[in-house]
C-alpha cells in the first residue's frame, strides 16, 4: 500500500494542482470525470480541518478520564461501605452477603457498576440492619447517583469514540481521493498540455520513498 499523504501535505499539493490548472481548464476537464475540480476543493477542505478530528480525539480522551474519575469513586465508596458492614455487623454473614462483602471490586467500569448495584440492593432488603451499622440514606444516594453517573459516562464515551472514528475515516478517504486524484490531473496534463507545464504539475507531487537496492557483490 503506497505511503498516506499528511493532510499539510495534500492540502498543499491540491490547491498548487488548482492553481496550475486555471489558465488550462477547458483543456484538461474535457478529460477528467465531471465536478473533479469541485471534488478537489471539497476534499482539500476536508483535510485542512484537520484540526476538527485532533480535537474529536481529545474529546474522547476527556471522557476516558472522566469516567476514570467516576468508576474510581464507585470502587471507593464500595469498598467504604462495606467496611463499615464488616466492622459494624461482625456477624451478620447475610448482611455481609447482600453487601458483598469480600467481593473483589475491579477497576472497571462493569465491576464496579455490579458492586454499587450489590450495594443498592443490599440496602434495600436490609434498611433497618443497614441504618443500625452507620450507613445513611446519603450514602445511599451518593452510591445510587455515582452508578447512574457511571452509566451515563459510558455511554457518552462510547459515542465520542464512534465520532472520532467516523472523523478519522472521513479525513483519511478524502487524503486518499487527493492523492489519487492530483496524481491522474498531473499524468492527464502530460497529455493534453505542453510538457514544460505538465513537468509544473509532476513537480508538486510528494516523491515517494526510494527503495534500497543492493549493488552487485
């Protein structure tokens, strides 16, 4: 697969191709499919908002810590509450059990969710028992909200992730339709124009990569 042009790159090399292409345009658009020049310019926009898919991937990258940050205070909380069951209900194995205690909390986002909910639950079938330990109906709340929160962020993460892939992908088919197309222009201009102005659009065109080739032993 030939090496992708930066997007700087086509961007340049696309509009010194329209550029060169004015004074001749009647000459090389009888050759070329209709709307190429259009297409040209469409796609030279494309890439020059290229800043548009740098700021989609930090947007993503925002979320990633956003919802660190939440599925980092589920997993305190969790392991914060049922603490407080192990030392306040020493025991109450069932309460122990509804809690979840001794369960493993994760440091993800599934893991943690499960706990916060093991939690929920675990307060729901025992209020009185859950009161009498120290747990508030706040702390309850705080668990309730961090899970919905957590739902709530993976979710918005999942979405900026599919928006940065659908931006990457729009970038780099509109570099690959530059590339391509300036190189039919340039080898079109061979064609149908004198060769000292069809050398003017050859010479805009990236070289591509020498390879090495090993000399005689």
């Amino acid at each position: 697969m030939a090496t992708r042009w930066k997007a700087d790159v086509a961007v340049r090399v696309a509009e010194q191709a329209l550029e060169l292409a004015k004074p001749h345009t009647s000459k090389l658009e009888q050759r070329l499919a209709a709307g190429f020049f259009d297409s040209l310019k469409t796609d030279a926009a494309i890439a020059r908002a290229n800043g548009d898919v740098q700021a989609s991937r930090a947007s993503k990258r925002a979320a990633t810590v956003s919802q660190d940050e939440a599925v980092r205070g589920g997993s305190e909380l969790v392991n914060a509450l049922r603490g407080v069951i192990r030392s306040g209900a020493p025991n109450d194995k069932a309460l122990w059990k509804a809690f979840g205690v001794g369960t493993l909390v994760k440091p993800s986002v599934r893991s943690v969710s499960e706990s916060l909910s093991t939690v929920l639950a675990g307060a729901n079938k025992y209020p009185s028992e859950t009161a009498a330990v120290g747990i508030l109906a706040d702390d309850i709340a705080r668990a309730r909200n961090l899970l919905d929160s957590i739902a709530d962020v993976d979710a918005d993460q999942e979405a900026k992730k599919v928006t940065s892939k659908q931006a990457t992908a729009q970038l780099y088919a509109a570099i690959d339709r530059l590339s391509n197309n300036v190189t039919h222009l340039a080898r079109i201009a061979r064609v149908a124009l004198p060769s000292d102005v069809a050398a003017e659009f050859a010479e805009i065109l990236p070289s591509s990569p020498k390879k090495k080739t090993q000399g005689p032993s």
